[in-house]
C-alpha cells in the first residue's frame, strides 16, 4: 500500500462528517482493500505507515482495523499490529445468469452458476404464504386495492454462508393451484415453473438501490457491524395475449460490502 497524506485527517473538526475517527477510517482502508490495494493475502503497512496515511492515532487504526476485521476483509493477529488481507473481496453477481428457464431435470441456474465457481449453493425455503403485498409490490403486480399474493421467502448460501435474502411475490390468481403456493423447493426453480405455466419471462426490469438492512435481513444475512445492504426490487414480465404482464416482483438483499452486481447492455 502506497503511503500517503491523508486527504481527510480525523483530528480535523471542520470535517462534515459527524462519523466516529475510527468508522471513518475503517470506511476508508475498506474502500481500498475492496479496490484491490492492497491485494488478497498482503500484509498491511506497519502501524506507523497506516497511522500517517489515514491521519489518525495508533488507537483509532487499531479500533478501526477491528471494525474491518468484524466485516471478514482482514485477519488481525493477537498483538493487533499485524493484519492480513482475507483472500475474498467483493463478489460479482450477474442477475442475468440465473433469470431463464432451464431444460427438463436441470437444476435452478443459479445453483448450476455457483457450482461452476466451485461452491456449494443452496436455497432454503423459510416461508410459503398468501399476503397482501407491500405497496411497491402490489403496484408492479398490478393487484389493484384487494388483490393477494403468494410470497414465497427463501434464502441463498454458498458454502453454508449466506448470501442473499430474497422475498418473491406471485399474483394468487397465476399462482393458485400450482407449485408456487406449495412449502417445497420447485425444479429448476420457478422461471422455469412459469414458463411451464405459459408465463415465460420475457422482460426482467431490476431497481437497485443500498438500504440500512431490516432485522430480518439483518439476522438471515448475519451481517458485521451497522453496513448498508444492496437491494434489488425485480419484477419479471411475461408476454400473454399480446399484453405485457407482471408475473413476479422479487425483493432481494446482499451484504453490501461483499457483492457488486453486473450488468451488461
């Protein structure tokens, strides 16, 4: 890591931002680990050289190497002047691997995706159950001031860690009588369900934004410390009849400082 003068020393009170010297510094050195300086498995600087690039105290680094630690990025040794860089950064997501359907005994694409990057997945099913949807939800399925859904709540692991918490939506009137109202895993998931069903998905539209994670996503995605989630509200659109149709409205959250989404255009 390249030492440098710190563009924005803690001990400055004109600072404007009103965060804690040793958060301020742990979003800092965060930022660069997540971009690759210093790289996977390198030692960080001795604690003079970290101390003068960030502008802080022996403590404040110290107290701020523990919040970076807590996140999984470094491995602090026991006298805390020595850390490691952890061999993960962030994780880049391609939402489109994982939308189409898959041919007759495959598995959900997203489980085939993260066996080919040599890991685990695995999707548990935490809840199958009829609601009226939140406001957002119930507007892109075009349910009107009654209609219900079926809200089906799952969540993804890699290795036996989380990954992502994901709430999908479906109108009861396509879902009723079919797999999707049932508390079971469905074969090579649900967009390949739906195209079974005559809603092939024809148009996915993604709105992403980072939110303070709710204690649900919180707890499920076991997250360090007061870190934003990344969330993405999907609704998937089939073609029926020549009208374009809202088939499924999923809200998703990721551990903000671990994943990145892809997309390309």
């Amino acid at each position: 890591m390249e030492t440098q003068v710190s563009a924005f020393p803690v001990n400055d009170d004109t600072t404007g931002d009103p965060r804690p010297a040793a958060v301020r510094v742990a979003a800092a050195l965060r930022d660069d680990i997540l971009s690759g300086v210093p790289a996977p498995g390198a030692v960080l600087p001795p604690l003079p050289e970290m101390c003068e690039r960030y502008g802080a105290p022996k403590g404040i680094v110290l107290e701020a190497l523990e919040l970076v630690a807590a996140d999984g990025l470094v491995w602090v040794g026991s006298d805390g002047a020595r850390a490691t860089v952890r061999a993960h950064r962030q994780e880049t997501v391609r939402p489109a691997d994982s939308g189409a359907p898959v041919g007759p005994g495959e598995s959900y694409r997203w489980l085939t995706v993260a066996e080919r990057q040599g890991k685990r997945g695995r999707i548990t099913l935490l809840d199958v159950v009829e609601v009226r949807p939140p406001v957002e939800v119930a507007e892109a399925l075009e349910l009107g001031s009654t209609g219900t859904a079926v809200l089906r709540r799952q969540l993804l692991q890699h290795d036996g860690e989380p990954v992502e918490l994901a709430e999908c939506y479906y109108p009861m009137e396509l879902a009723a009588g079919t797999a999707l109202v049932e508390a079971r895993r469905i074969r090579g998931g649900t967009p390949t369900l739906l195209a079974e069903l005559g809603y092939p998905p024809h148009q996915t539209v993604d709105r992403v934004s980072a939110r303070v994670p709710t204690q649900a996503q919180f707890e499920a995605l076991r997250l360090p410390g007061s870190l934003p989630i990344l969330r993405t509200f999907r609704v998937v659109y089939s073609e029926s009849g020549g009208r374009r149709r809202p088939i499924e409205a999923t809200v998703m959250a990721k551990a903000g400082h671990l994943y990145e989404l892809q997309y390309e255009f």
